[in-house]
C-alpha cells in the first residue's frame, strides 16, 4: 500500500488567479498519532482576513508522536501559508504544551522536538509576524483539523 508519509492532500478553495495576499492568515492545526508513537497525520485549515476558507490540507507523516506531529503540522501550514502572504500569521491549535513552548513559556527539553522547534522558529522569519494561540479541541475549526487527521489516517488502512 505504500509508505503512510506519501499521502497528503490540499483542497484549495479559492482560484489561483482570484488569489489575492492578505495581510493576515488565520491558521488552525492539528497533529494526532494513534498510540502516541504510532501512525501519525497532520490537519491544517487557512483562512484570511476575510474568514474565507482558503486551504485545507491532510497528509499521513508516517510513525510519530503527538507532539512531533503538532509541530509537523505548523511546520507545513507556514510552508503553505506562503502562498498567501508574508504579513501576519495568527496559528491556533489545541496543545496547551506546543504553544507555551513556541511563546517562551515552556523550554524544550527533547532533542528531536527541539529540532523540530527550530525549523519552526526558522520558518517564521519569512512572515512579519507570527503569533500561536491555544484552542480548546471543541472549537469547531481546530475539531475539524481533527477530522482531517483522521481522514488522513484511515485513508491509509
């Protein structure tokens, strides 16, 4: 069936030559892994300034932890949010953990995180702002980034 990690999917839903930046991209993530290390997917949701739905996008990242995959997931909406605009970038997800740590709250103390906490703090400087804020799981944005991850990984069964 092939390596989990090969399979992702983005759903645009704007057209390319009505694209327009924007001066700000609301970004809702998700990253979940069944048995946490397990199979892992990310779930990501653009929208702009507008509230107009930009992208969707869900991809398989293959064997992870939780919170590899919460940083896997902001790893690839910055990548995505290129697209869109430079400006500001305000990022909501639902691990308390992963924002303190990305606002200076929390150090990271594992190395393969802080591998990942660096290629994020590097990604940021292609925007003007960045800024991550804590979501609860029932905010209906990020309990769709849910059903995105999950779609994601039984889509590979």
């Amino acid at each position: 069936m092939g390596t989990a990690h090969a399979i992702g999917m983005v759903e645009k839903f704007v057209d390319e030559n009505e694209m327009m930046k924007s001066d700000k991209i609301f970004v809702f993530t998700d990253g979940g892994a069944r048995g946490n290390p397990g199979p892992a997917a990310i779930g990501i949701m653009l929208y702009d300034e507008k509230k107009q739905l930009l992208l969707e996008h869900k991809e398989c990242i293959g064997t992870a932890t939780n919170n590899i995959a919460e940083y896997k997931a902001l790893i690839k909406a910055l990548e995505l949010v290129v697209d869109f605009s430079q400006n500001e970038v305000c990022c909501f997800l639902d691990s308390e953990l992963v924002v303190m740590q990305l606002n200076g709250r929390y150090r990271v103390k594992t190395p393969h995180i802080q591998k990942l906490f660096s290629d994020l703090k590097q990604r940021e400087k292609m925007f003007k702002k960045v800024v991550y804020n804590h979501r609860r799981r029932t905010d209906p944005f990020i309990s769709r980034c849910d059903s995105l991850v999950n779609n994601a990984l039984d889509d590979v069964r």
